[in-house]
C-alpha cells in the first residue's frame, strides 16, 4: 500500500494520527452501520417472499373467480355492472424509520368493498369476485410498500459497503504505512543526532585534553 508523500515531521505525525484515528473510529461504525442493514435487509427479504405467497394463493383463487363469473353473468352484462362502480383508492408517500434511518414507502388506503350494482341484478359469482380482487388489491399493496423498503436498505447495504471496504483497503492502510514511515524516519533522525552529540562531545573532551597536556 502507497503511503502518503509527506514531510516526516512531529506535526505530520500528529495529523496522521489524528486521521488514523477517526478512519478507524468510522470503520467500525460503519461496520455496525453495515451489520444492522443487512439483518433489516433479510427481514424484508423474508417479508416479501411470504407476501409472494400469499399473493400466489390469491391470484390462484380470485381469476377462477372472476372466470366464474363471467361464465354465469355473461362477459356483455358483467361489462354493463362493472361501468357504474367507482372505488377511490388514496396513495400517498410516508416516511418509516428503519435502522436509524428515515426511508420513504407507500401507503394505500383501500376503499371498503361495497356492492354497488342492483341487488336484482346481483350474482354470488360477482360478489365473491369483487370481495376476491380486493384482497388481491390488499396483499399487492402491502407487497409494493414492502419492497420499497427493501430496495432502499440494499442500495443503502451497498453505499455503506462501499465506504467500508474504501476505508478497510484504501484509507486506514495508507494511512497506517504513512505513520510508520514517519515514526521510522523520526527514530532515525533521533539517533543520528544522539550518535553526532556523542561524537561532538568525545571530540570536546579529547580537544580538552589536548590544550591541558599542551
């Protein structure tokens, strides 16, 4: 790994440290960070396979039913009941805090299920079709505020992914060789200046020496 080309000093050092410190500090924050998305992640990876089943179980029930139905009320009559009903579905945006953060999903309100054709004109096969199309309706809507969620945590999953193998391989690395070299560089000059002290003071002494015989 490339350490950082700097000056060797005491205040480089310093900063380096200082850096060091906060990149490790924020690797492993992020790797909490990372840890509890993920658990969250599977959560609604399990969520939305039961929703999955649960919607297979319904739409293996509710088009027999509405080919039912048409079998019995004709497709021109069940086209004529279907003209005079009007249901208002409310979709909105909403906020939910999932691991600390404040992602945004779906929220569907459903009207209730309300017959609205002619009593003399009504069949249990179109009763049992809208009442079956309405719990479909409910488990797709349930379905796509949940996968919502889930695309959102695996985007985040991988964002936080990324800074922590950036920090893991790239930052704390560099910055780990750059304050070896310089404490290597700062022992080295150290020691040289002790040995040139040392030598400075012999030759002092035997100089000494020298002029006292003189």
């Amino acid at each position: 790994m490339a350490r950082e080309q700097i000056a060797p000093t005491k205040s480089n050092l310093l900063r380096v440290k200082e850096r060091l410190a906060t990149a490790e500090e924020g690797y492993d924050l992020l790797e909490q960070k990372r840890e509890i998305l993920v658990m969250e992640l599977m959560q609604k990876v399990e969520q939305v396979k039961l929703l999955e089943r649960d919607l297979d179980a319904r739409v293996a029930t509710a088009y027999p039913a509405l080919k039912r139905m048409l079998i019995v009320v004709g497709r021109e009559r069940a086209d004529r009941l279907s003209q005079n009903i009007r249901y208002r579905f409310d979709l909105r945006e909403k906020r939910i805090l999932v691991a600390g953060m404040n992602l945004p999903s779906l929220e569907v309100r459903l009207p209730n299920a309300e017959l609205k054709y002619s009593p003399a004109n009504s069949f249990a096969e179109c009763d049992e079709t809208v009442l079956e199309f309405f719990e479909l309706l409910k488990i797709l809507t349930e379905l796509a505020a949940v996968r919502t969620i889930t695309w959102r945590l695996a985007r985040e999953v991988r964002k936080t992914q990324r800074r922590v193998n950036a920090l893991e391989k790239m930052v704390i690395p560099t910055a780990r060789d750059t304050k070896q070299y310089i404490e290597s560089a700062l022992e080295e000059r150290d020691r040289d200046a002790f040995f040139t002290s040392k030598l400075l003071k012999k030759k002092g002494v035997a100089s000494a020496t020298f002029r006292g015989k003189a």
